[in-house]
C-alpha cells in the first residue's frame, strides 16, 4: 500500500512540475509578448475576471493592468493565454483582419448553448452567407414596409398593459415586449400561441446557464442544456412544418431562411436552421431588453433629459390623432431620441467585447500575439476613453449633438467588421419605439435602489422595479 501512495505522490509531482514547465515557459520564453501576468498554473486569472465582470466595477480588471501594462497586455483565461487590448486602432485592425491573421473563437462551451452553427462559431463563405442572409432581412427597407408595423403595434400594446398596474419591472416588461417581436418576426407566432410561451419559459432557462460554470456536471448548467434542446426540438418541428408550405406567403425570417439556396440546390439542413433562430432570440431577445431597461433607468436618474425626450415625442402627437400609428417619417425625426440611445449603448456596452485567435504570429507596433493565442477585444474602454468623451461615466445625450469624427473611431456598440450585428437597426428601432409609447403614457418613479452589474450581460441587479402612474 506505502508502495502505491508513494507511485501516486511521484506521478503527481511529475505532473506538477510539467505544469509548471510549461507555464514558466509561456510566460518567459516567447520574446516580444506583450507585458502581463500569466497568474497561476492553469487557472490564470480567470477567477478575477469573473469576479469584476459580475460586480458593479467591470472595468477594474483592465483599469489596474492597463495602468501597469499599457493598454495591450497578456494574461491567461479559460485555460487559454490570451491577449487583451484596450487600443481602439489595435481592436479595429484585429476585427479587420479576421480569416486572414485571426479567425473568430469563443469558448467551446457556448457550443452547447447556442449550438456550432450559430453566428458565434460559423466562418468563411457559411458566416458570410448566414450574416448576408439575416442583413439583407434586417434591412432599411424591410424595416420600413414591413418590421415597423410589428415594432410600434407590440411596443403599443406591452406598455398599455401597464394602465392595469401599479407596478412593473421594466427589465421583464422589456423583455416580454422583444421576445414576442423576436418570435413574431423569426416565424411568425402571435402573442397569443401556446408555443410561444413554451419557448419563452425554456428560453429563459438556457439564459441562466450563461451565469453558471460551464460544466455539465453542475447542475445549473446541465438544465440550460436541456432547456436548448427543448427549444431546439421545437423550433425543429416548426422549420420541418414550414418546408411542407409555400413560404412565399411568408414574410418572416424563417421563410427567407427556407428559401436560401433552394434554388441553387443546396437549402440549409434543419440543424443549421435551429441554431441559426436559437442565436437571432439570444440577439433579439436578450440583448435589446437590456438596453431598453438601461435607457429607462438612466432616464429616471437624469430628469432634465427625460423632459427633453417627453417634448419631442409629444411633438409627435400633436400631429396625429388619437389611434394613428408611428411613421418612418416619425421615426427619423426622433433626433433626441438618436441622442439618447447613442448615450445609452455607449455606457451599457452590450457587446463587451469579441474573441479572436491568432492564425500565425502576428506583429502590432512592435509586439507578437503568438500563433495560437486567444485575443481579446475589449469595446467598453473606448467608449469610456476620457480623450474622447468628456466626463465619460456621465450620461449625457447632448454629446452626440454635436457629432466628432472621433466618435467614429471609437463608437462600435453593435460590434465591428464581418461581426457586426446585422440587427442593429431593428435593435435602434425597438427602443425608439418602446421608449415613445412609455414617455407619452407615463410618469413614474422607482421602489428602490438599483445599479448595473456587467457579466454575462449588462443587466440591472433587481429588474429596474417602477410605480407607474397613466398621464392624463
């Protein structure tokens, strides 16, 4: 017996020290890297990352290596060294560049979430015919005579629920407003169909999953994936139900999704459909509702930008009568309302950042990012760069009245480059539009206390709690 536990205690330590060769090696024996530490063997410093990502603080991580790093530096996550950059030239030519020096790569958990074939893990000529697919769907156009209809009727009709209520939490009432559109554009079910709340129920299980360690061993996790594949199976009778129709009757995503490549004899098989439409409800659904909440809450605690935004949507009014419903021409008016979005998804972040690996060696300014490496694009420090924005943690819509070319170069809410979210005007529209059926309705003030925490989403900690009371 002493002979096997002293066996195990060698191969153990013959273990340790091959780890920790190997680590001393990829933090020492690669000229060029940029500076950074490396934390411990194996588990790095994803803890802390976690950790300032679900607080109220996300930006400390960055903020205390960026100090004593510079703004490109390495470090070590999810079992991956990793670049992070903070340099908004560096991150434009790192998304410029992908399928040449990087190609897209986040971690293989998410597979199990969102499938392999959603916009996450899709490259090359599938991406580009997939993202093609989705804009060409998602476009000004189609936004005009055919989404907006949808955007104003369901905005319209969440927010008059709220005549009933004396309280409300804006982050659910967000969210039922975009997942019922989501669902309603995606294929096409009404409000009032069984399988939309069978969706929704299990949807919002496989959300929670991203909160938990991916693993499924933990419970937690193990539930999100089931409640995918929940999803996935129903979506999959949909799309298999739909190929039995003619679908030039339909003018829902679903139907455009159908009809790519039919004629070239190389339709999309089911699974690739499903994991495309479980993708564009994560997009639709999560992302957007957050934003709606973050631009109420920012609203409620800035009140001389709240009567800025109530004049011109009472504007509006003045010039319809009581059931007519909002124009395009309405819409591109709202230039307070373009102020006030722009000023909220510049302090949200929705797009934290975009994981990229490295194809070859690649030289910026002097620095490698070695063949093989994760990189990591961080959005939210350039639009919280003090060189760009005055007082950048202050939320104030009037900036973006007085347009820079610098915003330019910093500004990418929705993204950059191939990945840029082909929603990102339906994701502008529906919160003009939420926000117009809200502050033409509506005064209001919150029960309680409530901030933002970050990770995996911006999210506000209690849902954004509310007294409604209807405007005369």
């Amino acid at each position: 017996m002493a002979m096997v536990v002293a066996a195990l205690i060698g191969v153990v330590g013959v273990v340790c020290l091959l780890v920790m060769r190997f680590w001393i090696k990829q933090v020492t024996g690669m000229k060029g890297l940029p500076l950074g530490s490396m934390g411990w063997p194996l588990l790095g410093e994803t803890l802390e990352f976690y950790l300032c990502l679900s607080s109220t603080q996300p930006d400390a991580f960055f903020q205390k290596r960026c100090l004593r790093y510079g703004m490109v530096f390495k470090t070590h996550l999810f079992l991956s060294p990793t670049i992070i950059s903070l340099n908004p030239q560096v991150n434009k030519f790192i998304l410029s560049n992908e399928e040449k020096l990087f190609k897209c790569s986040y971690p293989d958990s998410l597979k199990a979430l969102f499938g392999k074939n959603s916009l996450f893990f899709t490259y090359g000529d599938l991406h580009k015919r997939l993202h093609g697919m989705i804009a060409r769907n998602l476009s000004a156009e189609k936004l005009k005579n055919v989404l907006l209809q949808d955007v104003d009727t369901y905005a319209s009709r969440i927010v008059s629920t709220w005549e009933n209520k004396k309280f409300v939490k804006v982050e659910q009432e967000a969210q039922h407003f975009t997942f019922l559109l989501i669902l309603k554009q995606l294929m096409g079910l009404s409000m009032e169909e069984e399988l939309t709340s069978l969706v929704m129920t299990e949807y919002d299980t496989v959300l929670d999953g991203l909160l938990s360690i991916p693993s499924k061993l933990l419970p937690k996790f193990a539930k999100a994936v089931k409640a995918r594949e929940n999803v996935a199976t129903k979506l999959a009778e949909v799309v298999d139900a739909r190929r039995e129709q003619d679908n030039s009757e339909y003018t829902d995503l679903l139907a455009a999704i159908l009809n790519e490549g039919v004629e070239e004899g190389s339709p999309l098989p089911t699974n690739q459909i499903v994991d495309v439409m479980v993708f564009i409800l994560f997009a639709g659904y999560e992302t957007t509702s957050r934003a709606i909440t973050a631009a109420i809450k920012f609203l409620t605690d800035h009140p001389q930008a709240l009567e800025r935004l109530k004049e011109e949507h009472f504007e509006i009014l003045r010039h319809k009568s009581s059931n007519e419903s909002l124009t395009w021409d309405d819409y591109k008016g709202m230039s307070f309302t373009q102020c006030v979005v722009n000023e909220t998804l510049r302090l949200i972040n929705l797009a934290f950042g975009s994981y990229r690996e490295a194809i070859e060696d690649v030289n910026i300014k002097g620095q490698i990012i070695p063949k093989g490496w994760k990189v990591l694009v961080i959005y939210r420090t350039a639009h919280l760069n003090k060189s760009t924005y005055d007082n950048p943690y202050k939320f104030d819509p009037s900036r973006w009245e007085e347009y820079k070319s610098s915003h330019q170069e910093s500004f990418m809410p929705f993204g950059w480059g191939r990945r840029l979210c082909p929603g990102s005007d339906l994701a502008r529209m529906e919160l003009f539009f939420f926000l117009h059926h809200v502050v033409t309705r509506y005064r209001w003030e919150p029960t309680m206390e409530d901030s933002f925490t970050y990770f995996p989403v911006p999210s506000t900690k209690h849902g954004l709690p509310i007294i409604v009371r209807a405007l005369k």
